[in-house]
C-alpha cells in the first residue's frame, strides 16, 4: 500500500485542476464526534459541518472552512442545517492506480484509498480521498 505525505499535487504532471458541481445536505454538529466516511474516520468538533453529498458520501468540514466552500440555497441561511452548494473552486486531483493513504491533514485522520481512488490536494498540506464513481459523478476539469 502507498504511503503519501505532504505530496504536492501542482507539482505532479500526472496530477490536474478539477473542480467540483454538487448540491449537498448540512447537518451542523451539536457536540464533538467522529463521523465514519467511505474512506476513513473523520472527527469533527461542534459546530463543525457534517455533510452527505448527491451520491450519499459523508464527511465533515471544520466550522471555520465552511463558509469559504459553500453557499446555502434558498431558503437556508448561512449557519443553519439545510442545502448548500459547494463554491466552484478547483482542487489538485490524481488517480491513483494502488491501494493508499494520506492524513488529511498534518497530524489529522488517515484517509484509506482504493486502486482507481483520486487523491485530492485542496490546499498545500490539505488532502481528501474520493471513490472514482463519485469523482466522475461531481467533479469536471477546471478550464
């Protein structure tokens, strides 16, 4: 199984820009927990986001990230439990063909990946796994 760390995916020429086209469901935390996604345990504290998106996929955003990567849809407001959809900001992706992992995060939750998995870079040091039938479901290349 690969093992990547602090990796930098603009640097990757196999590596490139998607961006990512998708209404998802908010639930906003009540208390600290641990939210078991499709790749790998996710702790979240309160307040943080806990989000299931279009193809039923669960994760969490931490409280202070949230606003920046997502717009509430009408009727929702800012902050309250509702849809939301994500800002089209592009994301570093590569398919990786070998069973991995990657920590979220520099000390964060370990993240398990499939051979055919992409492996996501959404700023230097952040990182997200995503199964290749989600990534074609919501994610296009960025122009």
């Amino acid at each position: 199984m690969l093992e990547f760390s602090n990796i930098d995916l603009s640097d990757d020429s196999e590596a490139g820009a998607f961006v990512k086209d998708e209404v998802v469901t908010v639930e906003f935390a009540a208390t600290a927990g641990v939210l078991l996604s499709a790749v790998g345990r996710n702790h979240y504290h309160a307040a943080d986001a806990l989000v299931t998106g279009e193809t039923g996929d669960s994760w969490c955003v931490s409280r202070d990230r949230f606003d920046n990567k997502y717009i509430p849809i009408v009727p929702t407001k800012m902050g309250e439990s509702g849809r939301y959809r994500n800002r089209p900001t592009p994301v570093w992706a590569k398919k990786i063909n070998s069973d991995f992992t990657i920590a979220r995060s520099a000390g964060g939750d370990v993240l398990t990946g499939r051979a055919g998995d992409w492996l996501l870079q959404y700023a230097p040091g952040d990182y997200g796994v995503v199964a290749q039938t989600r990534f074609a479901a919501v994610y296009r290349k960025s122009l």
